[in-house]
C-alpha cells in the first residue's frame, strides 16, 4: 500500500477497526475511509455496492461484524448467523466485482473446533465439532474465510483472511449482557469496587485456559499481512500464550483495586475448555506482539474508567 492509497476499514468504529485506522495513521496512511452504521448499512446489498462505486477503495480491510460473548451467542444464534453472513456477502462479493486491490478478512478463533488439537494450528480447521454456544458465528466466519479462498481460487482476486485470538482494548464492549470475558470482568470489578459489593460472580468454574491479544497489536499484524502475505490459507493472530479465566479475574481484580471475593457460579457454561492459536506461521513471517497482558490490561482500565458514563 502506499501511503495514499485508498483505504476502507469497514467497523471503523469497533474495537477492532478502530484500532486499525490508528495504526494506519501512525504508519503514516493518509487516505482512510470510515462509515458509520447510519451512513452505509454493510448488510444492504444495493447500498454496499453504491458504496464502492463511488467511492473505489484499493484496500479494504473488514473488520465489521456482529458481535457478542457466550450469552449471546447462545441466546440468538440466529442473529449472528444470518447478519455476518450478510456483511460478509455483500462486501466480499462487492471487492471483487469493483476490483478492489486487496481485502483482509477477520475472523475469530471460534472457527477452531471445540476440542481441537493445541496449540491450534490453521489446518486444524474443520476437523471436528465447534463449540455449541457460539457455532452461529463459528460457521459465519468459517464461510467468509472459504469465500476468500475460493474467489481467489477461482477469480484470482487478492483476498486474504486472518484469525485473531480473543481481542480487549480500547472502544470493546463492556455491556454485561453482550460483552466478552474481559471487558465483562473489568466492568463487574470495577462496580464492585465503587459500591462496596462484598464479592463478584463470574460465569463457570474458572478452568478454562484462554490468549488474550492487545487490540492494538492485532491492529499491528493485520497491517503487517496485508503488506506481505499473498497466501491462499489463513494466518492465526495471537500470542502464543495462555492463561485461566480465574487467574485472569484475579489479574484484574488486582489492576482494579478490589478487595473483595470472586465467586465461580458452576451452573453457568465454562465454554470452551481451552483455545490457544499456534503462532509460528506469523512470527516465521517475521511480526511478534509486544504488549503483555497485564500492561494490556492496565491500559485497559484506564480507557474504561475514561469512558465508563
């Protein structure tokens, strides 16, 4: 890309997207294109191909998707099946059909099967069941990293996928009732904390293992492939390491300053018991995280309590 290049980032206000738009402006890319959800409706077909006829972005990068944790997940998967698919179709279809120079697709790490081999490695695809309480999303990903691969197969079309680990950083969603485990964890210590709860419930029994990736990094990497990776097959974005939900509750809790317990409700699902992405194709193609978790996590706070109202 150059440094004037035409660049959509689609969820340019996401956790996700918006970290990209600020590493593409620290790298110096001047020429960047964002639209809110009321300007361009990604799951309107006709507006979605308005939209890059008019506009002719060379680099899109799509990072927009509906997006939840196990609770909702679980509770409408229907949802989350049916309006991925929607963005996905309309904008993929849509880079190919106006020539777009080259697309980065994000997945997630939930298109691994539930009891995948680990650390997981990107053949591990496909290779058994997925995890029951987000499979609406796991296949709408899934679909999207194999439309991907198939227009390049058969158009030639400079597509490409990458899978990140679980994500936390500035702008996540921290709505108890749709968030991920970590902004879910900082908001619940946090309110703890302010209104002298004598303890805070957390979902499971805290056994499951799983990588938490910097936003920002991601956004990194993500920059770093769609300058230097041309390939058919995916690329897992991750660190490489692994932690337990109850040693990253206690890590927060720490962070937050919170002097109360942590209670485990075992009712609750633990979800999937342990997911961790193997990394070595990325860092053989030469780009590492930098930011550890608990200065993640730091970083984290800060932003939530600036943006807690």
């Amino acid at each position: 890309m150059d440094k004037n290049s035409k660049i959509y980032v689609a969820g340019h206000r996401g956790l996700v997207g918006s970290a990209i738009v600020r590493n593409l402006k620290q790298k110096g890319f001047t020429n960047i294109i964002g639209k809110t959800h009321l300007e361009l409706d990604l799951k309107n077909q006709a507006s979605v191909r308005k939209f890059f006829e008019e506009e002719e972005p060379e680099y899109v990068f799509l990072a927009a998707a509906h997006v939840g944790g196990i609770s909702a997940n679980n509770t409408c998967p229907a949802d989350f099946i049916y309006e991925n698919m929607e963005i996905q179709n309309n904008v993929i279809k849509a880079c190919h059909d106006f020539k777009v120079k080259k697309l980065l697709f994000l997945g997630s790490s939930c298109i691994y099967p539930k009891m995948c081999l680990q650390p997981i490695k990107e053949e591990y695809l496909l290779s058994g069941y997925l995890e029951e309480t987000n499979e609406g999303y796991a296949i709408a990903k899934i679909a999207g990293l194999k439309m991907c691969q198939f227009f390049k197969r058969q158009f030639d079309d400079n597509f490409i996928s990458c899978m990140p680990t679980n994500l936390y950083g500035p702008n996540d969603n921290f709505n108890l009732k749709t968030s991920h485990v970590m902004p879910a964890l900082i908001r619940k210590f946090h309110e703890a904390k302010i209104n002298n709860e004598p303890f805070v419930e957390i979902w499971g029994t805290g056994k499951p293992l799983r990588e938490f990736l910097y936003v920002d990094d991601m956004a990194d990497g993500c920059v770093f492939l769609m300058e230097n990776y041309d390939g058919e097959e995916h690329v897992n974005i991750g660190t490489g390491k692994e932690v337990t939900i109850r040693c990253l509750a206690e890590i927060i809790k720490d962070v937050v300053g919170y002097d109360g317990e942590i209670k485990f409700n075992i009712d609750k699902p633990d979800g999937t018991p342990r997911k961790l992405l193997d990394v070595s194709k990325l860092e053989g193609l030469g780009w590492k995280y930098k930011v550890n978790l608990e200065n993640g996590i730091i970083s984290n706070y800060q932003w939530f309590k600036e943006n807690y109202k």
